[in-house]
C-alpha cells in the first residue's frame, strides 16, 4: 500500500509540473534540436527537400570572413557594453544606496529606460540622433561645438560608439537595481568596527561591500553577456548592421544568411557555434562563482 500511495504522489507531481515541462520543451528543446538538425542538412526556405552534407555547412561559416567579422564586432560590442553598463549601474547604486530621502523616486526615474519595448527606444534614438533632422545634431551646430551635423549611424567612427551609449543607457538601470538590493543586504555592524578600526572608505568598500555582492555581480555578468551577445533587435531597429558592415554581430549574420540568403542550414550552423561558445563563456563565469562562493564561505 505504501509502494502504491507513493506512487500516486509521485504521479500527482508529476502531473503538476507537466504543464510547465510542455511549456519548457516547446520554447527550448525544440529550437536548439531543431536548429541542431538542420545545421547538418542543405535546408533551404524556398526550395524544398534537402538532404544531409554533414559538416559542410560548418565548414563554409568558418571559411567565411564575414562570419569572423561579425563574431569580432559581437565580442566588441559585448565587452563594451558590458563594462559600460556595470560601471555606470555600479556607480549609481552606490549613490542610490547613500541617499536617504527620495531613494523610491531616484530609483523610479532610473528604471525609465528599462521599462518601454526595444522598438520604442531604437526609433526615439533614431529620431534624436538622425543627422539630417534629429535633435541633438543639429543642437550641437547651433551650440557652435560642429561645423555639420555629425552623421551618428552613417559615419564609420561614431557608429559603433552610438550604439554602445544606446545599450548602455538601456542596460544599466538593471544593473543598478540588482546592485542596489545587494547593497542592502550588507551588515552595517561591519561597517562601524572597519571605522573603529580606522579603515578607510575605500579599504571598507574592497574588503566588505565587494565580497557580499560580489556574487550578485558575477550572476548579473552572466545574464548580461548572454543577452548583449545575443542582441538583435536594437541593431537591427537602428543600423540594420550597416554601415558597410560595421555594426553586424553574430545574431544578425544569422539572420542574413537565414532569412536574407534563405540558406537555413547554413544560418542553423551559425546559431550552434553561438550556442557552443555562450556555453564555454558560462562555464567559464561559474568557475570563477564557484570559486568566489568558496572563498566566502
């Protein structure tokens, strides 16, 4: 009877979470084993059948400059955002995390940017920034600071730099929450003996703020690195990847072989390579968690 009752329990849970595994596999395991699939086969969008050619298509991607070419900007564009956006997350945590009076509202007013769709943000950009009637660079010929108008998205220098400041501005806010709710949770006692101790205000920040957050930061880093890698809308909404090429990452090379080429299994192969290289990025990330998370106990 016992064998049979716990068996009913275990079926009675089982049951529960179903929906949620149904859920799970359709938006996750049926993707990646689909796009696994397909990588090895000449699938095409408009012609149909294919067949299997292996590794073939792994063979061209990797052949392919521009394929090196956009995995270098994805690696550029990911390490600069990245560093932009916990520095200035970092940064108005702390200060968030000094004010006393009006902490909700700072906060409200900081999380603005995080708060509207992608499209809304890469199309005001577009109109604040647009050489010929934008904004601002017409501002800063009326301020006498440019001669013409700078060409934000369409000159090869500030392209990149524009985009980043875009990313920046809209990732930081989430930092900046993250950071902030971990600074709270920090032992004010601590601070107080470090003081009577004579410590001062940097030895008190490296010695007792950065080992009780320094965790929710390396899981932020984490979360942070896969979704700018993976970035598509908000340079595709702005630059389409242009100009010449310069603002094309890994996502949107996809995309262009996938549904520009129409060549599936070869844009299958690109998302796979992606995929194996977050993998190793992650694995990377929790050894160094690991190992934080050792050295804290």
């Amino acid at each position: 009877m016992k064998k049979i009752n716990r068996f009913k329990a275990g079926m009675a849970s089982f049951c529960f979470i179903l929906p949620a595994l149904l859920v799970v596999g359709l938006l996750l395991f049926y993707p990646v084993v689909s796009s696994l699939f397909y990588s090895f086969t000449s699938k095409h969008l408009i012609k149909s059948g294919c067949e299997f050619v292996w590794f073939e298509n792994y063979v061209r991607i990797l052949r392919d400059e521009e394929f090196w070419s956009a995995f270098l900007t994805s690696i550029k564009w990911t390490a600069a955002s990245l560093l932009g956006q916990v520095m200035v997350g970092f940064t108005a945590a702390l200060a968030l995390n000094r004010i006393r009076r009006g902490r909700g509202l700072y906060r409200t007013v900081l999380i603005i940017p995080w708060a509207f769709p992608s499209i809304i943000l890469a199309l005001s950009w577009k109109w604040i920034l647009n050489g010929v009637f934008g904004f601002l660079p017409n501002f800063l010929v009326k301020i006498g600071l440019c001669d013409t108008a700078p060409q934000f998205f369409s000159n090869s220098n500030l392209v990149f730099p524009t985009l980043v400041f875009i990313n920046v501005w809209f990732g930081a806010p989430l930092i900046m929450v993250n950071v902030l709710s971990a600074l709270q949770t920090v032992p004010q006692d601590q601070y107080e003996a470090a003081q009577l101790d004579g410590a001062s205000p940097w030895q008190s920040f490296v010695h007792i703020t950065l080992p009780h957050i320094r965790v929710v930061v390396g899981l932020l880093m984490v979360l942070r690195t896969i979704w700018v890698f993976n970035n598509f809308d908000t340079i595709y909404l702005i630059t389409g990847g242009g100009p010449a090429g310069l603002t094309q990452t890994m996502p949107i090379y996809a995309y262009n072989t996938g549904w520009g080429l129409k060549q599936l299994g070869r844009s299958s192969a690109v998302t796979v390579v992606l995929l194996i290289f977050l993998l190793l990025v992650c694995m990377l990330y929790f050894k160094l968690l690991d190992k934080w998370e050792q050295e804290g106990a």
